[in-house]
C-alpha cells in the first residue's frame, strides 16, 4: 500500500471519521498545496514523477487556457495539440520499442492520461485511443500487422478510432449486426455503428463484424484492421460504402462522436486481425483491463480538475467578509472529495501496476474503473455547489467538466456493467 498523504491530516480521517476540525484541516492544507500536482505521495519513481511533471506543465500551458472555448465551439482539438502530444511520445507510450514506441508500461499511461485529462478530457483521451489499438494488435495481430501498424500509431502518423458499438448493441457485443461477408479481393462490411469516437479524422477503424452468419453471438465476430482516408467536418467520411454524422453531445468533446453506416465497404484479407476468423470478441476482451484502467485514469483526471476549480472559486468568492472555503459546508465538501481523489487515485495504481506484472486484473481494473467514474462526477458536482448560481453558466469551466464527468459512468464499460463484473469475482474469490 502506498502513503496516502506526507502530511497525516488525509490519514487522520480516514481513521477517526469525518471530523469537522479534521475537515477544516484539510481544506487548509489544499489551500497551501495548491499548485501541486498531487494531493499525496504517489509512490512513483523518479522517471514517473519526471514524465508526470511534463505532462501537468503541458496541460497548464497548452490545454487549460484554450479547453473551454473548444468545448463551447464543439471543436475538434487541433491537429497542432496532436503533433505536439506525438512529439512527446503520447501515442507510443506503451509500444514496445522494437515498434518504436517507448516501452513504458500502464502506470506511465495512466500518468499521463491523467494529466492531459486534468486539461481536457478530449485530450487525455487522444493517447488512449492508440494505447487500445495497438494492444489489440500486439496481443491478436499477425507479425506483418505488428511491423506495418505499431509504428504508425507510435508516431501519430495514423490515427485509430475502435467501431465496435451498434444502435441496438452497446454493452452485448455479442449480439451485434453488422456483417464481414467474404468477397474474391476480401471483405465486404455492411451494418450500422454509433458512438464512434474521432471517426471522421482517423485513419483506421479497428471494425468487429460477423463473419459467420449462421452464429447470433460472440462465436461469429472477426476483428478488422480497416484503413479509410482521414475526413474534415465538411467532408467526414470520404471512402466509398461509407457515410456517417455527427452526434451533438453534452460533453467529451475535442474528437466528436458519430453514426456509421457501411454499406459494402470493401477491406482486403490482410485486414483481419490475426489473419483466423472468429476471434474478435476474444481479442476485444484481452484489451478490457487496459482500457478501464486508463478510463479511471482519465476519470482521476477530471476529478483532479474539478477539485482545482472548486479550490480556486472557494479561496476567491468572499461572503460575509471572508473567502466561502472558511464555512465548513464548503470545506466539507473539498475536504472529502481531496480524500476520496486520493482513494481513487492509489486504486487507478494499483491496478496498473498489477497489469504491468502480468496479473489477471479484471477485478481491479472494474473497481478503480467503478470507483473513480462516480468520485469524477460527485467531484464535479460538489465543485458546481461551490460556484452557487456561477456554476450553471456557460461561461464557468466547471459547467464542462460536470458534462466531461458524466461520461465516465457509461463509456469503456457501464457501471451497472462493472459491478457486475466484481460481484462475479468476488464469488469466484
């Protein structure tokens, strides 16, 4: 287990209950850390701490000042934040460096995309995106599919979005429609997908279809490597046997999200990953861990964010001749959300370390996942409270990061969904 905090106020809490003498300590000490990265000790190496202090230098310098007008304009995030982030090794992170990537393992991920999320959630997801696909190809793609892809995920020169969901399937992905049938060049896609993330600006689509019409689960669906021309917000979907648009959001903007719809979109042999028919929805689940552990990551992130934004309007607003984080409803609300920030944080962690040692960590992973969605948003939210009327306009950033939290508990995984995955687990413990 890692210290939890230098100072014992956040230790002092969690042993004698939420005092409120200790919670007003609390809130003072936020008061005088302000500015730091973290609330505690991580326990992270000297290389860790290294990459985490670039990574919150970049957000505060080239994200926090621009993220909410994107948001308000539902921008993409430009493409000069994207070669920036490439230049910096993000989309590499943890490609081996055979592969040119760095080499670094899930603990580094999840540093850095709680970083970037900490700016903008849109950016922090920037990383996970090629982090996802590239496991996929690493643990399910054949040699040839490694050499070709791996590097150009590493250095951003493709751009990877996952088209896995359906209208009528989100969390059953073995009920899925959409169908691979067999051509003499191929395959031939035809079916209906939403919630497609930065879909129209990617390059590849990692697509699961069903190769075998005679199955109705996950027995039948293949995994497909589909290259497609980058579109624009004029022309999204370029290719032909493919067309798709844009769905308005409340927030996790900076890549937009889409419909899809193939109708004969032609891919060659070489595109199904591992080259063997009917091992996609297997390949998906090697990347379940992954991908919940970089999502609490990213919900760290944005808790971290509201947290400073509630801090910040706390020590400025004054009522009554003082600064509203001297009540002790304010400080209340400050002090048990640093301390559960914290929580969540070291379970993110743990979890991660846990894949990096080549452990089973769907437990872990589905809990840190669980666990630090709803502290992002109870965050979020309690950090709105502290901006009274303020927090309601538009014009106020935690306006976003509410709408950013709220994600968190449906995507990668639904909270319904995740609890059951820890009740099984635990029966099976």
């Amino acid at each position: 287990a890692q210290v939890l905090r230098a100072d014992p106020a956040i230790s002092q809490l969690i042993a004698q209950g939420g005092a409120p003498l200790l919670r007003a300590r609390i809130a003072a000490h936020l008061q005088e850390d302000h500015g730091r990265p973290t609330l505690e000790d991580c326990g992270l190496d000297d290389v860790l701490d290294s990459i985490r202090g670039q990574f919150h230098a970049f957000a505060d310098k080239d994200v926090i000042p621009f993220a909410h007008d994107w948001h308000l304009r539902d921008e993409l995030i430009p493409m000069a934040v994207i070669d920036k982030l490439a230049a910096l090794g993000v989309f590499g992170l943890t490609i081996p460096e055979e592969f040119g990537g760095a080499g670094l393992g899930k603990i580094a991920m999840c540093v850095v995309s709680e970083e970037l999320s900490r700016g903008y959630i849109g950016v922090g997801s920037l990383g996970t995106r090629s982090e996802i696909a590239a496991e996929l190809i690493l643990t399910g793609g054949t040699p040839a599919q490694k050499a070709h892809y791996l590097p150009k995920l590493a250095d951003a020169s493709i751009l990877p979005t996952a088209v896995f969901t359906e209208p009528n399937t989100g969390s059953d992905l073995g009920a899925l429609r959409t169908k691979a049938a067999r051509t003499d060049m191929g395959y031939a896609i035809t079916g209906a997908k939403t919630w497609i993330t930065h879909a129209a600006r990617s390059d590849l689509m990692t697509v699961l279809a069903r190769t075998d019409a005679a199955t109705d689960d996950f027995r039948g669906l293949s995994m497909f490597l589909a290259e497609k021309p980058r579109g624009s917000d004029q022309n999204p979907f370029p290719a032909p046997g493919i067309r798709g648009g844009e769905i308005a959001v409340l927030g996790y903007r900076g890549m937009k999200e889409y419909e899809l719809a193939f109708d004969d979109f032609a891919v060659p042999a070489s595109a199904l990953l591992g080259g063997v028919e009917g091992q996609g929805f297997r390949q998906l689940m090697a990347t379940f861990e992954s991908a919940r552990i970089q999502t609490a990551a990213r919900a760290v992130g944005v808790a971290q964010s509201a947290l400073e934004l509630g801090l910040r309007y706390a020590s400025d607003r004054r009522q009554f001749g003082q600064a509203i984080i001297h009540f002790p409803r304010v400080a209340d609300k400050l002090a048990l959300a640093a301390a559960e920030l914290v929580a969540a944080r070291q379970l993110t962690y743990f979890a991660a370390r846990a894949k990096d040692s080549g452990k089973r960590c769907d437990l872990e992973a589905g809990m840190a996942k669980l666990l630090a969605a709803r502290i992002a948003w109870s965050t979020a939210d309690n950090a709105l409270q502290i901006h009274g009327g303020n927090g309601f306009a538009l014009e106020y950033p935690i306006s976003r990061v509410l709408c950013d939290a709220r994600i968190l508990n449906i995507f990668e995984g639904a909270g319904e969904i995740q609890a059951q995955v820890i009740a099984r687990r635990l029966l099976e413990d």
